[in-house]
C-alpha cells in the first residue's frame, strides 16, 4: 500500500523523471528512512540516481551527531551513497534575524541545495507526509493566514534563495526542485511500512517538546480533533489541495490587481498608485499587500500574517506617515502614494530618487529675500516659497511632508542649497535649543 501510493504520487505529478539525481533528505527518523526505502525500491522502475544527504543541527549534540553517524551506517547498509554535514543552528539563531525554528530550517535547505550542486541533482526529496500537511494548515489558521498558507505545502516546488541563508551559494545555476513524495500518505501508513520492513529509527526527543508550534498542533490539537473526525488529518489535506487551486486563480487575480496600481518597484520598496489603490475592493487589497509584502520581504513569507496586512491598511486608512508594521515591513503614505516596504530600504531615495537630480553638493542657487514669493523648477520638481501670515494654520500647512515654516527675520537674504556639515537650526518648540540638520534629515 505505501510503495503504491508513493509510486502514484510519484508518476501522477511527474515528480522523479527518468535519468534525474535525486537527493534524499534523512534525519534518522522513521518517516525519512521510510522514504529513503521506498525510493530505493522505486529507482530501477523509475530509472533515476540516488543519493542521501543527512546534516546534524548541532543541537543536541553528541545525540544529535550520533544521528547523523546512523544515517551514514544506514547507507553503507543499504547501498546507498550519504553526504552528511553539520551546522551551527544556536550561533544563526543568535545572530539575532532567525528563531531557533527558522535557522534551522535554513541551515537544512542550505545544506541541500549545496548537496545538490556538488552531485548535480535537480530534485531533492523531503518525508514530508499527510498529517504533516494537516499540522501545517492548522499552524497557518492560527498564525492568521490567508489561502494561500491554508494552501500548505505543495507536492513539488523551486528553491530560491528565500529558503537559504544569506550568500549560502554564489552561483546556483538552476535552483533544484523540492519533491515531496509521501505527501498523500499517511504516517500510520509509514510507520507501518518501516515496521514491516524492519526499519529502526532513531528518536529525536525535540519533537515531543510542544514549545515549539508544530509539536503543540501535533501532540495536543490534532488529537482532540480526531475524538470528533477520526480522518481529520484526511479532511484538512483535501482543504490544502482545495485552496491550493483556488490560491492558483486568486494569486493570477492579484498579480493583475498589483500590476495596475504599481508605480514602482525598488529593492525592499514598492510604491502604490493611491488614487489606483482606492477603487480595489478590500478583499483586492489584502491580496495585493500580501504580494507586495513578499515581494520586498521575500524571506518573511512564512512569518507575515492578516495582522501585518491589516495594518497596512490601518496605515493606509489613517494617511500615516510610513510607520513600521511588524514582521521586518513599513508602509504607509508618502507624496500621495502608498508605500510597502522593509525596514531597511532607503524609502525617501526610492520616492524621490529618481524623479530629479538634487542639487549638486555645495552649489548656492538661487538666492531671494525673505518676504517675496518665488518659484524654480528642477526636473520633475518645483520649489516654492513665500510668507506667511498669523491666519495660517502651520499644523495643516505640516500634514504635507514636503511643506515647512521657518522663522526668519524680515528682508534676510534666503539661499536654495543642499545639505552641508555643521548645518543646525532651532526646531518649534524645543525652547530654543539647536539640534543638527542631518539629524532631522
């Protein structure tokens, strides 16, 4: 039954082709081993090479290199050539950008997609499995999700640098595609399989610790689940196939949407039409800011949620200055135009960049006095100024960010310049103390 249903998958999605590498990740534990085996059994019908790749964690350590180690006896047994490797995972974590969940995750792809390389392997095989799926819909539900992650996993899909750590390899070539072929199997189906074939696993006793979100969906959620449906795991991976397609439709809908509203697009920044954005339908808008949020935040796609998305909106609802959002975003509106952004891009050069040259540093032009009203045009620019009177209400004069008063004594002798060393003034309302330009800038 589990060879079966493994071939099917296998040949109905055209997962495996014939003549392609394939590498097999191996941790140790029954599911991986099991997909190993049926791998084995399944390559001369299906005439591909196979490797196995196993890396240690450095987690839990003597244990966990001994993991590793049976991996490479396994091999040696079953004929089958191991490539083991070992990784740093507490030193990424306090790096300080990764959880511990998430460095860990990294460190594995990194190491596969590099195996994959040295072996000339164009598809690399995970023991991800049905009730895998069903642990992921649930943890997507509960982080908020929006279809796409009620989607899950799929049965096959490209790496890209998103899935790695920074610089992990300089020249990838063709990234590998990530194949899952026990996706529609079940892990009692597995299990039952190993214990069959006299498979023994090794037991990795992080996986009974429910701190981690995956193990509390797997050890306290799903089981109260199943008192009701006793196929729930069978239930919520149909749901994942379901809105996988529907996600297929919505994502072409959105791609659309996206295209009409984009000014711009600049690294960590893209800019919005927000007389375009408006006219969206909110249900539009949540799909777009999805998009763009993975656009400049490529590697916190698993970590943006609809509490992310709705403050995008919040910012958008209240005209707000771009603030910060959560999850590495900023956004809100800046010269009209709505932005999203990661909180390191340069968001003022990417508005403004590009629509003008600034003055050329050290330049004094023009020049006026204080009280005429005077205006020059750079580029795509016009500058303006010109008095004041006690009527005006400088707080509205402020809610335009490219609009300030300054008090200056009447007939001073004005200058348009850039930016220079030393510059400082006195800002309303901090009784008259200085404070550097730059610092303001």
């Amino acid at each position: 039954m589990f060879l079966d249903q493994m071939l099917e998958s296998i040949q109905r999605h055209r997962l495996i082709l014939p003549g392609e590498t394939v590498i097999a990740a191996v941790s140790g534990g029954v599911d991986s081993l099991a997909l190993l085996h049926g791998l084995i059994r399944l390559r001369e019908r299906l005439e591909f090479n196979l490797y196995a790749a196993t890396l240690d964690h450095g987690l839990r350590g003597d244990e966990s290199a001994a993991d590793a180690a049976y991996v490479q006896q396994i091999g040696a047994a079953w004929d089958i050539p191991v490539i083991a490797g070992r990784a740093d995972v507490l030193a990424l974590e306090q790096q300080g950008r990764l959880n511990r969940e998430e460095a860990a995750r990294r460190a594995r792809y990194t190491f596969l997609v590099q195996t994959a390389q040295q072996v000339g392997a164009a598809k690399i095989a995970v023991a991800h499995h049905q009730d895998d799926q069903a642990e992921t819909v649930l943890m997507h539900l509960i982080r908020g999700s929006g279809s796409a992650g009620l989607g899950g996993m799929p049965l096959s899909l490209r790496l890209n640098e998103s899935f790695c750590l920074p610089r992990a390899t300089e020249n990838p070539g063709e990234w590998p595609v990530l194949i899952r072929p026990l996706l529609e199997v079940s892990r009692a189906e597995i299990e039952a399989y190993a214990a069959a074939q006299g498979i023994t696993p090794r037991h990795d006793p992080s996986n009974q610790d429910i701190a981690y979100l995956r193990n509390y969906v797997r050890h306290q959620v799903i089981p109260l689940l199943r008192e009701r449906n006793p196929q729930v795991s069978a239930g919520l991976a149909r749901l994942a196939e379901l809105l996988r397609d529907d996600a297929d439709l919505i994502r072409r809908v959105t791609e659309n949407a996206l295209a009409r509203v984009l000014i711009a697009e600049h690294p960590g920044v893209l800019i919005l039409d927000a007389k375009g954005w408006q006219p969206l339908s909110l249900a539009e808008q949540r799909h777009v800011i999805r998009a763009a949020a993975d656009r400049v935040l490529p590697e916190n796609h698993e970590t943006i949620t609809l509490a992310h998305v709705e403050g995008v909106l919040a910012a958008w609802e209240e005209g707000a200055m771009v603030k910060p959002i959560g999850a590495g975003l900023r956004a809100g509106i800046m010269g009209g135009r709505l932005v999203i952004a990661d909180k390191r891009a340069d968001i003022e050069h990417a508005l403004w960049g590009d629509l003008s040259p600034s003055l050329p540093r050290g330049t004094i032009s023009p020049t006026w006095i204080a009280g005429e009203r005077v205006s020059w045009t750079f580029g795509a620019w016009t500058f303006s100024a010109g008095p004041i009177t006690p009527q005006d209400d400088l707080a509205a004069l402020h809610t335009d960010p490219l609009v300030t008063a300054l008090h200056v004594p009447a007939g001073a002798r004005l200058n348009l310049r850039t930016r220079q060393p030393g510059d400082r003034f006195r800002p309303r309302g901090m009784g008259g103390q200085t404070q550097k330009l730059s610092d303001t800038l």
